[in-house]
C-alpha cells in the first residue's frame, strides 16, 4: 500500500506549487454599504438574462436572448427603438435607465432548477445584476423567482404558464407577464365549443408534474363547465420519449377529444405519436375526432412539422396579431420589424414577453425615479399600460399577473414557412380569463413584503 | 383482451428500438471488453443521417423572379429544389418522400466510418485501461458529438417524416374479429419491428454461420487462445465495433419518422440501454435482445390504465423495479457469463 | 499531530489554507478588468466547490477504495436536500439540525440501498444502484409531489410553522442567528473580496471532512478495502466476510453525500428532484475520475474543475469575446469571436467534453497526476520517486482493469 504515500507525497507538491502561484498581498479596506442589493454606482446598470442555453429548450432560450438583446439596444437608444415608440408610457427616453447606459450578463438555466439558481447567484454577486428574467420553464421560474426574493433583486419571469408562479409560489419581488394555465383554459373553452360542440368527450394524457397538473385542472373545470365530458386523464412519465403505449387505447375509449397537456418535447413526440396512430382521421360516436393541445410553442411546434395541422392550442402572443386584428395590438409590427430585420424571421412569443419584460422593468424604474426594488415593485404593482403587442395590460398589485387579451391558434394545414405554422382563430379578451385573486387554483401562497436586500 | 393485444404490439416496437441498441452495446462489451458510453450518442447520429439526407434533398436556391411579399413587406423569392430541377418535379418528390428508407444507404457507409475511426483513433488505446476511464472517454465523446450535432442542427425536435405510404396506421382489430378501431397500429411501427427482427437475426446468422462471425465468437469467449492460434483478432474486433455502430446507427435512421430526431436523444436512450444489457447479462447477445423485448413489453403494460390505478406511478419506474428484481434473483443477469464485468 | 503523520498534516494543512484563503485565491483578476470573468471567488460558486468536494471525498471513499462504481449516489444527495428542507420548514432555519438530520436519513437510505445493491458486484452492482436512483428520481418528481413539490422543488415559505423559532428568528438559514447569507465585502484597489458565512461553515466542514476521509484512507478499515479492490475473491478465501467493510464504506459515502445535500439545501433553501437524476449521479462519478479516483486531493479538484467550467464559461457570451478582443482591428477581432464562439456560452458542454476526453487520454490518473508531472519538471530529485509512483499507477490501474 505504498503506492498511495507517494501519490500523497505528489499532491502536497501540486498544492504547494499552486499555493506559491496564486498568493496574492492582503491588504484590505472596508466595504462600502448601500440601501438595497446591487444598487448601480457608476454609470452603467447590470440585469441578468438567465436563459436554457443547453437541454431541450435551448432554441427557445436562444429566442429570449435575441429578444434581450433587442431591448437592451432600445433602451440604449440604439436601432430603431422598437415597442419603445409604441408604449404609452413615455419615461424611456432611449438614453439607458435614468441615464445609466443598460448592460447585460446572461447565464444558463439548462432547465434545472439548482442550475438556474447557481447561475443567477452568480450574475447578482458576482455581475452585480440588479434584476434577472428569462427561464422556459415553472420549476425554474418558481426557483429563481424565491432566490430573487431572498436576494432582494427583481424577478421578471419569463416563459412559465404554470398557475404556481403567481399562485401558491407568488413572491414579492417577482412579476409574471406571461399567460398561465388558467388562462388557457378559460380562453380556449368558448372556441373550442363553438368549433366542436358542447357534446364532447375528453381523454387527457397529463405531464405527471405540477404544471401538468394544473393545467389539466384548469381545462376539465372550463370543459366541463361547458359541457364536456372528461372521461380519463392519464398521467405520462417526464422523461418518456415514446408515447406509443398512452396513444394506444384512446381511440376504443369512447372518446372524441385527445387533450395533450404536455410542453416541449414532450409534447412533440406525444402529438406526433398521436397523428401516427391515425387519431386525427378518425371518427367517433359520429364526430371527428380532433385533438387540443391547450399551450402551443410556436418554436416546439416547428418539431412536430405538419401534425399540427387542424389542432387548436392557445398563446401569448403571435406576431401576426396586428395585422390580422387590428390596432389594438399595436406595438406587435413595430417588435416585428425591428426583431425581423435583427435577425431575419419573426419573434416567438417567447422573445416577445422577454422584451416586453425587460421594458416594463426598465419603465418602471423611470417613473419611480429609483433602481430601488421596493420603489420597482410599487411602480409595477397595478399599472396599467398599453402598446406592447398584446393590447390593454394590467399588472395585478395582488399577485403580480399580467392580465391581457389571450390568442387562440390554430395550426395551419398548408405553411407557407416554417415560421408561420399557426393561424389566429380568435382573440379571447381580458375579461373573459381573469379571476379573482383568491380563485382557488392560486391559493396557497402569499406575496409577502418586498425585499430590497442588503 | 384487445388492450392486452394492443400494448403487446407496443411492447415489441419498443423493444426493438432497446433491443436494437442493446445489441451493439452487447457487441462491443463481449468483443472489446469496452463500456462504451457514447453508444447512445451513435443511435442519435443514425438519427440525424436521415436528417442530413432530407436536408440535402431540400438544398435550394431562390427563384429568379420574387413571387409575393415576405412578414416585413420585402419581396419573396420562392426556394427552388435542386433535385426537382435535376430530376423533374416527380421523381423529385418521390426522393424527398422516400428520404428516410433512402437514408438507410446512406448511413451504412458512415456509421461504419465513424465506428472504424471511433475504434482505432481512441478506444483501442483504452482497451487495457480501467473501465472507470473508458466511461470517462466515451462519455466526453458522447458530449461532444451531441455538441457538434446541436451546433450544426440546433436543439430544437426536427420533423423527419416516414414515405406517405407508411403513414397511416393498420386496423388489425377487424382481422382478429374485433371491432374496428379496437387495434389499430402504426404501418410504420410495424415497418421498424420487422426492420430490427431482420437486423437482428442478420447478426446473428453473421456470427453463427460465417467463419468470420465462429472466429469473433471465439474470440469473445477467448482472445488469448484464438491469438494465439495466430488470428489476427484485433482486426476482427475492429469490423465489429463498425457494425455495431452501424446497428446503432440504424436503427437511428428508421426511429426518426417515430419521434422527431433531437441532438439529446441518445442520451434519453443510453440509461435504459445499459440497463437492458445489464438485465441481459453481460457478454450475452441472446440476453440483450431477449431483455430488449422483455422490458419493452413490461413498460407498456404498465402505462394501461387499469394497472396504473393499483399502482400509481408503476409506468414511472417499472424498468428499475424489473432490473432490480431479475438482478437479485438472478446474479448474472438473464444470461449473462460468469466473470463478465463482474468486479 | 491530529494523530496524522507529517506528510498526511502537511497535506490538510495546505488545503486547510487554500479553503480559506480562497475568496483571496479565486479573484486574482481585478473586479473592472476583463479577466474578472475569470473570477471564482463569489459566495455561492465557492460554497459549491466545497460541497460537491465533500460529496466526491465522500464518493471517493467508497470508489477509490473499494472500486465499487455506485451510479446511483445522487440519490443521497437529494434525500439530505429534502430532509434539511423539512428541518427548516418545520423545526427552525438554524442549519443545525438540518445538516443532522440529512446526515442521518441519507445513512437509514444507504444502508438499505447498499445492503440489497452490494449482493452483486461489478457493473450489476452498478446497475442496482443506478435503478434505486432512478426510481427515486421519478417518484420524487411526479407521485411524491406532497413531499417534494415535484418539478418546483421543495422550498421555504412565510406560513411555514418553524416550532422551535420565536417571532423574531432570521428567515433565513443561519447559524444561532448569523445568517448564511451574510458577507464581509473588502475592497482592495480595484479587487474586491467576498467573504461570507455560508462559505467558511461549509469550508470547515469541508475541512473535517477532509481530515476524516484522511483518517479512513490511513485506518486498518482503509486498507481492508483496497483489499477488497485488489481482489475481493482472496477475500472470501481466507474466511473474512468482506460485505460488512463494504456496506460501512458504502454507508460512509452515502452520509457524505448527505451532508453534501443538507449543505446545498442550507446555502440556498430549496430542493429540487433533479438532484437525484442519474445525471447528477453521473457527474460525482467524473469529478472522481477526472480529479484522479484513489487520491486524496483528487475528487475535491475535480469537483472544482466541473463545477467552474459550468458556471464560468457558460457565462460567455459574445458580447464579453468583443469586449475581450476590442483592442484589435475588426477583422481579426470577428475572426478571433468566431473561432471561440462555438466553445464558450452556450458551448460550454462541448468544452467540458473535450477536456474530459483530453485529461482522461493524457493524464490516465487524472488531475492529480497532471499536477505530479508539473511538480516533477520543477524539481529535479523527484524523478526517482516518480518513476516509483508511475509503477504503482500502473499497478494501480492493471488490478482495476481485471
């Protein structure tokens, strides 16, 4: 056993080599002190964009950080400005955050929570981020939205659709613009039964997660609220890639509506296992038989190619809203062309609530005239705006939820390009999808008191 | 009766695809006595052979003349085929619908390039190293070429669609005398089951009745002896690390009209493909594929509903709960050799 | 002294001072430099070094010594992250108890996880360990959802009950009241320094977790499992039940792994259940062999290695490249980005792969052995003892291959 002396004997070299390299003088001062986390102090100001740059999200991740990037232009009063011409608050005068020229750190999520927090942690202390968006995902978004509470940074999430983010997992610190589960579902409800009757039988195959669940709750209460029936949610595994023995016995089941409540990947193959099985040119109990999938990803979708034909889904946003219905989504054209020219194909609706994201924090540290978290959070906290694309916003002061129209799609049966999968069905307004605060699908959980940390 | 028909057909189509790649894992154990980890990263590359064959049946350039406008207002030129223009619009099409079977041909070739080069450029300087060093190595190559996949291809899922013949699905209900719609399975599904059964009894036939496959097997069960007898068996081993990577590869090509081929895939696949080797038994072919099909067909039932209400969440771990208890019961495996990886 | 020989409290005490030296040591650039993305020396990248260098000392005791390869120890690290969150949610936010208590539920699951998986050796003892983490990963995502808050992840929250807190308690994980949290921010010209309590509670423990792995390597019970490795058949031979070793080392690593999860979860107050997939398990597995498996330092190198290439060069945009290469004309600058481009940011994984190939082919006894060669040019003597080192290596290496 002589062997592991002498190895040991290596080491102790290797240490001291390194130790002899790396000494460094160690005369030290004292730190300065100021009111809140990461208060900028030259004339710069730092946020962090926290994005899946790796795993099965990274396209969509790298959509965000296009559309980070544009913001950050904009701001600085580079291009052409963008949403910037179009917003109805004019405190953005194209010269950085009050004076204060906008930089950037990005980061990797890789979807995971630990490593979202790891890399958000290290864009606050070690970048000096005053605020942290991006994520593609609710377990990530719910994770780094704590950390930011606890940090005491603002947190403007990114693509998260699970009820959670504002509900039982709701922070303080933390703002959501992007649509949830709910949403979706009360969104769908009326044009699904306009489109297929109100006679209609569901079999739901779920993501066996929270955001799975709450989805699949939020659509069997609007479905069934509409007369549906729900006659089995079956729950897949996460991590199955082959949804072959779920699809299966759908079609002998008796019923005529195949709801996916799946995201991602997961949802491109179990939609593409589906229209393998022959789902879609079926009939039963004298109906065709159609299929839902309540949150489309434009950007997913492109994976699933042309199975998505004819299925009905809901999103935030689709860059075709202006022209298609009107000047109430104004903004949509202006983002459109400057995100367009950038980088030569539309924005996702991902990069479109990044962007947005980014210039409501942006706006609202002008109004409120400070970089102070408490001061954003109040700024944010009931404000109404208009002019980024999705027509008439308010941000909820109860739970920090966006409440804005919600667009129903429909999966084109003949692209033109590979960009323009879906087709607008109908636009459900602000009205029809908003709950009270307490709804018992968001209950849990508390906003708690802003933090504006050290 | 009819939904036991139904996920036993399941349970064969994806046992294939474990089978398939299990059987290359098996290959490259019993001949090299390598664990190599980046056998899923292999399955992934025949995956994107059928993608890159697509790819380049769609190579275009833009049409003289702009026809319409594009989503700023610029004008559009329509892409114009290459092979459409070479070819004539018919036979053109018929290519790009017939891309994935074509792929086939395509992929042999380089499946057995990578995997000669993959052999004599790294892993035959590992051959006497720890196996703790050989899963290092090939894990960093696995790595590597899904980085390489996801630079040139992104990450996003990439539609790969099956000929428009196989596209349907078969009613087999009606054929058994069920009701219609009671059995109804995927033509292409059925296409990829016979695919690996023909593979897989190729390989077989290729060790059992070729002098090349008696040397190979000898060779596994002894290499000393057979290099001593003066047989060149490296040379030997190198071949089937090929066609092991070419088995890998295939049955890549023929999964990716099943699920749309992305660069992480293989790493989806190489938990479970270890696990079906192991439950296998090391070193043994016949185990590999009979645990394949065994934990495909397993895996299906228990995603029914009807046993999914005893036992919640069984579809989630009843790959891990077959291993744990074939491994207790038996210690090598199905039918695994004595010595195999066993310290 | 601290009942080590000489060499073995030179060995600690260098590591003692690098540990805490090293929100010093790991900023050597200055804050407004370009370089400073090079800077390691922020709280929660360095109290990750630590922990994962516990959990790879803790790995490094059963696999280094024994050369059993368990796949499956992230599943350890994931029940002590769970458990330390339930002390906090329910007992009080003082990191005591929750550390404890991880500790002890990370050692009842290996005991039992060990005791079935070390009836097979070899990759079947692999595999077993490999399906326990597997299975545990799922459940914890989906059925187990009440316990573990499934994809969100098990976190602290305002209504939480905390009996033991009173109504003026930190809300924070904390030591009897120092917040975990909680740093000292020095500036010395344009360097600054971090120093935090989080990081030196973790480095302390790191350090007594260091001293006893030392105290393991060096012990009788240390070298009845290098015997095992060496050849665990003659073992049995002789009459001696080998499995009891086995199953203490195992257990040994597993509370390792615990204290690693209870750590992670007392730093930052969440856990998550991709702590347990087989991925993370995979990644204790190459910090060890890529620092060098058997070595003492090894594993806690390694562990550093992984985790600065994850949290520094992903950060890497193209953005920090022009602001590196502004300097030169705009030709060369763009050719220099795009050269680099594919490597860093959201590259960094194909980075980290070619260097796991490039260590594992170069430096078959991992980073340890690339520092030995480094010393060994520097010091002329020490050739003699290498050439000794180099044949134990090798030895090393032919009993694993078998």
């Amino acid at each position: 056993m002589s062997f592991s002396n002498l190895t040991r004997r290596g080491v102790i070299k290797t240490g001291a080599v390194a130790g002899a390299g790396l000494a460094l003088p160690t005369y030290l001062s004292a730190a300065a002190h100021s009111g809140f986390t990461n208060a900028p102090t030259g004339d710069t100001v730092t946020l962090g964009f926290n994005v899946p740059q790796s795993g099965p999200y990274a396209d969509e991740g790298a959509d965000e950080l296009r559309a980070f990037e544009l913001a950050v232009e904009h701001l600085n009063g580079q291009g052409d400005g963008g949403m910037l011409s179009t917003f109805s608050s004019k405190a953005l005068e194209g010269n950085g955050i009050m004076g204060k020229k906008v930089q950037f750190v990005t980061g990797d999520t890789q979807t995971k929570s630990d490593a979202a927090r790891a890399s958000a942690q290290s864009m606050i202390q070690k970048d000096g981020a005053i605020m942290i968006s991006g994520g593609s995902s609710s377990g990530v978004a719910v994770a780094v939205q704590g950390l930011c509470q606890e940090a005491g940074v603002i947190f403007m999430a990114g693509l998260t659709h699970s009820n959670d983010t504002t509900g039982k997992d709701k922070k303080a610190n933390g703002f959501r613009h992007f649509f949830n589960a709910y949403m979706s579902a009360a969104a769908l409800a009326p044009v699904l039964k306009n489109l297929y009757g109100d006679d209609r039988k569901v079999y739901s195959l779920t993501a066996d997660y929270t955001w799975g669940w709450t989805q699949q709750e939020s659509i069997q209460a609007a479905t069934e609220a509409m007369g549906w029936e729900t006659i089995n949610d079956v729950r897949t595994p996460l991590a199955a890639t082959d949804f072959s023995s779920y699809i299966a016995p759908v079609l002998n089941s008796g019923a005529d509506v195949l709801v996916l409540n799946h995201y991602g990947g997961n949802m491109v193959n179990s939609l593409t296992n589906a229209v393998q099985f022959g789902l879609r040119d079926k009939q039963v109990n004298g109906k065709n038989f159609e299929i839902v999938v309540p949150l489309y990803s434009e950007l997913m979708a492109r994976g699933a190619g042309k199975n998505i034909a004819g299925i009905v889904g809901s999103q935030n946003w689709d860059w075709k809203l202006e022209n298609e219905k009107g000047d109430r989504y104004k903004g949509t054209n202006a983002f459109v062309k400057s995100f367009g020219e950038k980088y030569g194909f539309p924005p996702s609706q991902a990069a479109q609530t990044c962007y947005a994201q980014t210039l409501l924090y942006a706006d609202a540290v002008a109004r409120a005239q400070s970089f102070n978290p408490c001061a954003v959070v109040e700024a944010l906290e009931g404000y109404e705006f208009d002019g980024l694309g999705n027509g008439p916003t308010l941000y909820r002061a109860g739970d920090h939820q966006c409440f804005k129209d919600v667009v129903v799609v429909r999966g084109k049966e003949n692209p033109e390009n590979e960009f323009d999968l879906v087709e607008i069905v109908e636009v459900t307004p602000a009205e029809q999808v908003t709950y009270p605060v307490d709804h018992p699908m968001f209950a849990g959980g508390e906003l708690g008191d802003c933090n504006p940390g050290a | 009766m009819d939904a036991i028909l139904l996920q036993l057909l399941n349970g064969l189509d994806k046992g294939s695809a474990y089978a398939l790649i299990a059987l290359g894992l098996t290959l490259i154990f019993g001949t090299l006595g390598v664990v190599n980890f980046a056998h899923g990263a292999l399955f992934m590359i025949g995956a994107f052979c059928a993608v890159t064959l697509s790819k380049i049946f769609t190579l275009s350039h833009k049409a003289a003349e702009p026809s319409g406008t594009d989503f700023l207002g610029n004008p559009k030129f329509e892409d114009v085929l290459y092979i459409k223009e070479w070819f004539g619009d018919a036979a053109g099409a018929w290519l790009l619908d017939w891309s994935v079977p074509l792929s086939i041909l395509f992929a042999i070739p380089i499946m057995l390039a990578i995997g000669f080069i993959m052999e004599r450029g790294l892993i035959k300087h590992f051959y006497k190293r720890p196996h703790a060093d050989q899963i290092l190595v090939t894990f960093g190559l696995a790595i590597v070429l899904q980085e390489v996949i996801k630079y040139f291809y992104g990450a996003n899922p990439i539609p790969t669609a099956a000929p428009e013949a196989f596209r349907g699905s078969f009613d087999f209900g009606v054929l058994l005398g069920f009701d219609p719609n009671a059995i109804i399975y995927p033509y292409w599904r059925l296409i990829y089951f016979a695919f690996s059964a023909l593979i897989i009894g190729g390989v077989f036939a290729f060790l059992q009745f070729t002098t090349f496959g008696m040397v190979v097997r000898a060779g596994m069960a002894d290499r000393e002896t057979v290099g001593l007898l003066g047989i060149n068996i490296d040379k030997r081993f190198t071949i089937m690390f090929g066609i092991a990577a070419a088995v890998a590869g295939l049955a890549g090509v023929m999964y990716a009209p099943i699920n749309s081929p992305n660069y992480h895939m293989g790493m989806d696949f190489l938990v479970l493909s270890f696990v079906v080797v192991v439950v296998g038994g090391m070193g043994s072919l016949p185990g590999a594929v009979l645990a394949g099909f065994l934990l495909g067909i397993l895996e299906s039932f228990a995603s029914m509903n009807e046993v999914k209400d005893i036992l919640p969440g069984i579809d989630q771990i009843i790959i891990y709960v077959v291993a744990i208890i074939i491994l207790l019961t038996r210690p090598r495996g199905l039918m695994g050799r004595k010595g195999v990886m066993e310290e | 002294m601290l009942s080590l020989n000489k060499k073995d409290f030179g060995l600690l005490l260098v590591v003692a001072i690098l540990t805490l030296a090293a929100p010093i040591i790991l900023n050597p650039f200055p804050a407004n430099s370009g370089m400073a993305q090079f800077n390691a020396g922020y709280p929660d990248l360095m109290q990750r070094f630590v922990i994962f260098g516990i959990f790879a000392i803790g790995f490094n005791i059963l696999f280094g010594l024994t050369g059993y390869l368990s796949f499956g120890h992230a599943a350890f690290l994931g029940v002590g992250s769970y458990s330390a969150v339930w002390m906090m949610k329910l007992l009080s936010m003082n990191v005591i108890p929750a550390i404890l208590l991880s500790v002890i539920v990370a050692g009842l699951f290996s005991v039992v996880i060990g005791y079935i998986s070390l009836r097979r050796s070899g990759i079947y003892f692999s595999i077993l360990t490999l399906a326990f983490a597997q299975m545990s990963f799922n459940l914890a995502y989906s059925v187990l959802t009440p316990i573990t808050n499934g994809e969100t992840g098990l976190q602290i929250s305002l209504n939480d009950p905390r009996i033991l807190d009173g109504a003026n308690a930190p809300s924070y994980p904390n030591l009897f009241g120092a917040q975990m949290n909680s740093a000292a921010t020095v500036e010395f010209g344009s360097w600054i320094f971090t120093f935090s309590v989080g990081y030196y509670l973790c480095a302390v423990i790191m350090l007594a977790a260091f001293y006893i792995s030392i105290r393991v390597f060096r012990s009788p019970f240390g070298m009845m499992l290098r015997a095992v490795k060496s050849n665990q058949q003659r073992m049995n031979y002789t009459g001696l039940n080998t499995k009891p070793y086995t199953l203490a080392a195992f257990v040994i690593s597993g509370m390792y792994a615990g204290l690693a999860g209870g750590l992670l979860a007392s730093m930052d107050p969440l856990a998550g259940a991709e702590r347990m997939q087989w991925t993370a398990s995979g990644e204790v597995v190459l910090m060890t062999i890529l620092g060098g498996a058997g070595t003492l330092l090894g594993p806690v190198l390694g562990a550093g290695f992984i985790k600065y290439f994850e949290n520094i060069f992903s950060k890497i945009n193209d953005n920090v490249l022009h602001g590196w290469f502004s300097f030169m004309p705009d030709g060369f600058e763009n050719f220099l980005v795009t050269v680099i481009h594919p490597f860093v940011g959201k590259g960094w994984n194909l980075t980290l792969g070619l260097l796991f190939m490039l260590v594992v082919i170069f430096l078959p006894g991992g980073l340890v052995e690339g520092g030995q060669r480094f010393g060994r040019v520097f010091r002329r003597k020490d050739r003699n003892a290498g050439s000794v080192e180099a044949d134990a290596a090798k030895q090393r290496n032919q009993t694993a291959a078998e």
